[in-house]
C-alpha cells in the first residue's frame, strides 16, 4: 500500500512537471471577480491549482483526523459506560448475596443458643 502511494505520487509529480514545461502561453487567473496578479502564465494558473488542491487535501486530513478521533473517543466512553454498568452489577448481586448469608447466620445464630439455666449464687 505504501509503494502504492509512493507510485501514484510520483506520477502526479512527472506529469505535473510535464504540464509547467509544456504550457508557457499566456494566461489570466481571476478569483471573487479579481484578478490575481503575478499570475501571466499557464504553468502558473497549474502550479496556483495545484496549490489550491494541495492545501483542499489538507483540510479534508485534518477533518478526517478529527473525524476518526472523536469516533475514538466515543466508543471508549462506551466502553467505559458497559465497563461501569458490568461492575455496578457485580457489585450488587456481590451486597445482595452478602445480605443473604448475613441473614442466614443470624437466623443460624439465634436457633443456636444454648439453653442453660441460668445459675444461682450462693449468699456469702
């Protein structure tokens, strides 16, 4: 994939060095009705589109960037929500089972008493 790339842009590279060299006529560029100066040439109406592309393809990366952090971040929060919600639930059937035993034992412990007669003291 990264020869791939390196291929593809080498060739947008050739065939741009191709289409400077080969148009040398005059030419105009106006933008919003003016037109910009210092631009008289083909090559340079090429070269200001190539700029234009280049500085569009940055935004759109600095937009998908962001676009695949914020989808990051939400399927951690996600996570960290079922995470939570999993141990809240253990959790709870943890006091719940806890609850129960601790009732057993007093009911254990109450029938278990001994039933001793309580002992007299002989006067001195």
């Amino acid at each position: 994939m990264i020869f791939l790339g390196l291929v593809v842009a080498a060739a947008a590279i050739v065939v741009g060095a191709a289409v400077v060299m080969d148009n040398g006529g005059a030419a105009g560029l106006s933008a919003f009705g003016d037109t910009v100066p210092g631009v008289d040439a083909q090559w340079q109406v090429f070269m200001a589109g190539a700029v234009v592309a280049i500085v569009f393809m940055a935004g759109v990366t600095v937009a998908a960037l962001g676009f695949k952090r914020s989808v990051g971040v939400r399927r951690e929060l996600r996570d960290l929500r079922d995470e939570r919600e999993e141990s809240i639930q253990t959790l709870e059937l943890e006091r719940r089972r806890l609850q129960q035993a601790l009732a057993q034992a007093r009911r254990g412990a109450g029938e278990q008493q001994p039933t001793v007669p309580a002992q007299r003291m002989a006067p001195h």
